[in-house]
C-alpha cells in the first residue's frame, strides 16, 4: 500500500494505465483518488489518455474541481464528476469515469448490469441509472458544469456504480486498489452477463451470495493479488510508467 503522497501519486499514474490496459478506459476516461492528507482535494490527471499518464501529470484539486494552482496545461472537462461525488460521499476514497465496450451495450439500451459471478458481487447488488436528459434536456452528453455533475452524484446515492444513460459509467471505490479491481470486474460481469443472455438467460447470484462474495473480494490479499497481477501484465507490455521526474511540493 502507499506509504506516502509521492507513492500514491506513482500508484494513481500506474492505476490510469493498468485501467487502460485492461480495456476499462481509451483515449478518454479518467481515475482519481481523494488527497491522503486533505480529505478535502483529491488528484487527477491532467487532460491525457491514461494510458499515457506519469506521475509529473497529476495535479491536485478542490472538491470545487478546481486546481489549487494555476494550471498551465490542459484540463480534463468532466472532472466535476470526480468533485462532486467526493463531496456527497464521504466514505469515496478513489472514481473512476469510463467508456467500456462491455458497458456501454447497457448504458445504451438502459438495461441494469447485474452480479453473475462471484467477483461480479464488487458491483453490489443493484447498480444507479442517470440520463442527463431527464434534468438538463439536449446537451453535448458530456458531465462539465456543477449542476450536473451534483445530479450525477445524487443518482450515484448509496451505490458503488452508476450507468449514464448513452455514455458511460462512474465507480468509486474505498480506495484505489479496490476501486480498479471493481471498474475491471464490472467490465468482465457486463462481458458474461451479455454472453449469458446470448444462451438463454443471465440468473444473478443471490442477495446472500453478493454479500459473501462481495466481502471477500475487498479483502486486503485479493486487492492486492489483482493489483500485482495487473501490474505484472502492464510490465509485461513494456508500458509501466516512468519515475516521477520531480515531486514538487503539494500544498
């Protein structure tokens, strides 16, 4: 686990290109995770395909998703998803915004991706629906004023998934280990699940299984042992991220 800002901010970078990697984020998308000593900011990327993202690319925020220095580089648009949901969760250690292939079938057809399998059960047991439309009418689909980034958050409720009607999905996790096995499961539950109904029909496990299961996926050794795992491909393909080249000081 990191130790200290400069390791989390090395674990973000290496987080934004396990995800992409694995086929949850592409070109867009992004994965923060709330500051370790100021529960008040968080840090995210600047405006970069994650699967490009260095340590030297994240910058911190307030929960206004405004940096806390003027930036000189591109931001991301969106990332008043990333603010808004750390400011109404409390419990929200690291989100994730993303565009799967396997989600968006769903998001689409606004059908609820349910637990089919066991490491399914990260998802919970009902997931959120938000279509932007019902509140703010034609827009550009995409999540960049305060206002909607709110109504986002409020449809994310107790949840640890929300779909967005047309786009895409958030996932938050307790941390950021936990938070990317979760964005990865639920790609590969969406994935069997579509495969499933293909042969008939999709039965969810239990209320009883989703609970046990669930559990036993947030355990430490199974966050760890697919963190290291997915590290360990991500070598494999020469695309780990460099050192940062120099840690500034973080207010």
């Amino acid at each position: 686990m990191p130790g200290s800002l400069s390791d989390l901010v090395a674990d973000l970078a290496l987080a934004n290109r396990i995800l992409a990697h694995e086929g949850v984020l592409d070109a867009f998308g992004h994965v923060s995770v709330r500051h370790p000593a100021d529960p008040s900011r968080f840090l995210l990327a600047r405006s970069r395909a994650p699967l490009l993202v260095e340590p030297n690319d994240i910058l911190e925020f307030t929960l206004d998703s405004e940096p806390t220095r003027p930036a000189k580089v591109a931001l991301y648009a969106e990332r008043v998803i990333h603010g808004a949901v750390y400011q109404v969760r409390s419990d929200v250690i690291a989100v994730c915004h993303h565009h799967a292939p396997s989600v968006l079938p769903f998001c689409v057809a606004g059908k609820p991706i349910v637990p089919v399998f066991h490491l399914g059960a990260a998802i919970g047991e009902a997931i959120a629906f938000w279509d932007q439309h019902d509140e703010f009418g034609d827009t550009n689909l995409l999540v960049t004023k305060p206002e909607e980034g709110r109504s986002l958050a409020r449809a994310l409720g107790r949840h640890a998934v929300v779909l967005m009607k047309r786009h895409g999905a958030t996932v938050i996790g307790g941390g950021l280990r936990e938070l990317v096995s979760r964005a990865i499961f639920l790609c590969q539950n969406a994935d069997y699940q579509m495969r499933a109904i293909t042969l008939g029909g999709a039965p969810p496990l239990h209320p009883g299984e989703i609970k046990r299961a669930g559990a036993v996926n947030l355990m430490p050794i199974v966050v760890e042992r697919t963190w290291e795992y997915w590290s360990m491909r991500l070598k494999a393909a020469g695309a780990l991220p460099p050192r940062a080249r120099r840690m500034r000081k973080r207010k």
